[in-house]
C-alpha cells in the first residue's frame, strides 16, 4: 500500500476542484503562440506548460505568478530526467489510479476531473505529470539516502526498546477487501445502486471463512486476501473506517475500482519484534512529515549544479 501513502503526500489538496463545477473561462489562455521559456538538458519547457501549472497553483490558492509556475517545471525537469535514468518512475496504471482516488475523495468522477482541469486551463494531462514525479521522486529519495531505514537492525531495535522502557504494544488485523466492482464506463449510470448495494450487503456478510461463496451469490463482486496489517501500516483512507468498525466490517468507500469495504476477520493486541519495528518505523516517518526532507533539497541541489539550465 505504499503507492497509495505516496499518492496521498502527492495530492496537494485542491478545495476548490469539488465546488468549482463551473469555473472562470478566463483561466484558459491563448495557446496560439507557444514560445519557450527554458531549456533543462535539452528538455525544452514551453509557454503553455507555465500557463497550465499557473493555473494549477491558482486552483492550489498559492502563488501562481509565470516565474513561480517557471521554476516549478524547471524544477520537475530535473526531478524526471532523474527518475527516468534509474528507472524508477511509477506505472501509468499507478498514476490513473491515483488519479481516480482524487477525483472520488472531492466526489467527482474521473471524466468530471478532467472537465473541471479542462474548464480551469489545466488539464487532465498536466496533472498526471505532476502526480507521476511527486509519487516517484520520494521513491528515489528514500532509495539513495534511506535505503537501509525500511529495516532496523537488532541493536537499533533493543536501542529504542530501552529508550521506551517497554516493547510497544498495537493491534494486529487480519483482513479481506469487498469489492463491488464498477466499470468506467458505468460509473456514472449505476455507482449510486452499487453503494447501496455494497451497504445491505455488510449486514449480511458471513465472515471470512465463507466470504468468497457470499459473494459468488452477487454480481460483479471480488475478495482480496490482505492478509496481516499491523495498526500503524493501516493506508490513512481505511484507518478510520477499520477503528470504527462494528459488526465485523468497516463503512464503505468509493474508490477508483467501484465501491468497497473491509471484512476483519481477526484483531488482537501484539507486542512482538515485529510488530515493535512497525510503530517504531511509524513514529520515524511522522517525525519526517512534520518537516521538509533534507535529503530532498540536497539531491536536487546536485541535479541542478550538474544540469545545463538555459532560461529564455
């Protein structure tokens, strides 16, 4: 679930999008003369890029003057051709799911998504660019300078131990994911009979041990294994809903795949190694989101000092 935990840090929210279902027709601007404003390694950077990502920080309700939009794209160019040379750029599949789960979580489907980006002189394609780089390039952080982070060793594990007196104690669940499948092409007509769908059927559900049957008796119905998760690698969609369960299953959610809702089959309290290294790696990585990423700076720093960068 790590693409997902990635996509969340991409995804800056945009308030706006939800509401603004006709925006400004003045966000558009004129595409008749494109000109060049820089260059980055031979990866030219036009007018009309700076005017979308213009937009994109109006509807961001940041600063969005033409140097700011500029040095954004300048910035990315250095961030892609990095990712791009190790190899390490996520899937197209990645970034339209990404892409989905935005437009869900404002309300919206993907098509209405990119009528509004559309509307608002940004468009769909622009915004994918810019959720590809902000999900891989941490990625690439993380792979150069915390390679070693997502493992501790036994003496930094009995280290933390001692600091904390005790080994922490979380829950551990066993889960499955209900998916009441809805097509792109259908969304529209039949997401709101799949949700009610999905809700009735929560109040019938048999548990995991008969949950494949159950849903064999329904139409367009899946079950995933999730197996194991511990409380701390819970995705921050689901963590709510889980902590709020009753009954054996979590509240619904649409997400990119149709409507969906967690069975859990089994929770108890652990206080293993195991599950000691999770809260630890848990309470690491809250302390890094609380602050920018040194690391992040000092890697683009080096791109820039060895990159041909020719404003025009």
């Amino acid at each position: 679930m790590s693409a997902l935990k990635a996509t969340r840090l991409a995804l800056v929210a945009v308030a706006a999008l939800a509401a603004s279902v006709a925006i400004e027709p003045a966000h558009h601007q004129a595409q008749a003369a494109s000109e060049i404003v820089a260059v980055v390694n031979k990866v030219p950077i036009t007018s009309n890029d700076v005017a979308r990502r213009a937009a994109f920080l109006r509807l961001q309700r940041q600063k969005s003057d033409t140097k700011t939009a500029r040095d954004q794209l300048v910035e990315e160019a250095l961030k892609r051709e990095e990712i791009a040379r190790v190899k390490m750029s996520v899937s197209t599949s990645d970034v339209d799911g990404a892409f989905a789960r935005f437009a869900a979580s404002n309300k919206l489907t993907p098509d209405q998504l990119t009528k509004i980006l559309g509307q608002a002189g940004v468009g769909a394609d622009h915004f994918k660019e810019y959720i590809a780089v902000q999900m891989s390039w941490p990625r690439l952080v993380n792979a150069r300078y915390g390679g070693n982070r997502g493992r501790m060793s036994s003496q930094e594990l009995v280290t933390r131990m001692m600091e904390n007196k005790q080994k922490p104690v979380t829950t551990e669940y066993f889960l499955q994911q209900i998916i009441f499948v809805v097509p792109e092409s259908k969304r529209n007509a039949i997401l709101g009979k799949r949700k009610s769908e999905a809700e009735a059927s929560r109040s019938k559900f048999p548990g995991c041990e008969q949950s494949k049957q159950f849903a064999a008796t329904m139409l367009d119905v899946s079950v995933r294994n999730l197996g194991r998760i511990l409380a701390p690698e819970l995705p921050e969609e689901w963590k709510p809903l889980v902590e709020k369960a009753s009954g054996g299953t979590t509240g619904t959610r649409v997400t990119e795949r149709g409507v969906e809702f967690l069975a859990i089959c089994n929770q108890r309290q652990v206080s293993d190694d195991f599950a000691a290294e999770v809260v630890f790696r848990a309470e690491d990585l809250g302390k890094q989101k609380a602050g920018p990423n040194p690391n992040e700076e000092k890697y683009l720093e080096e791109l820039r000092s060895k990159a041909q960068i020719d404003y025009r």
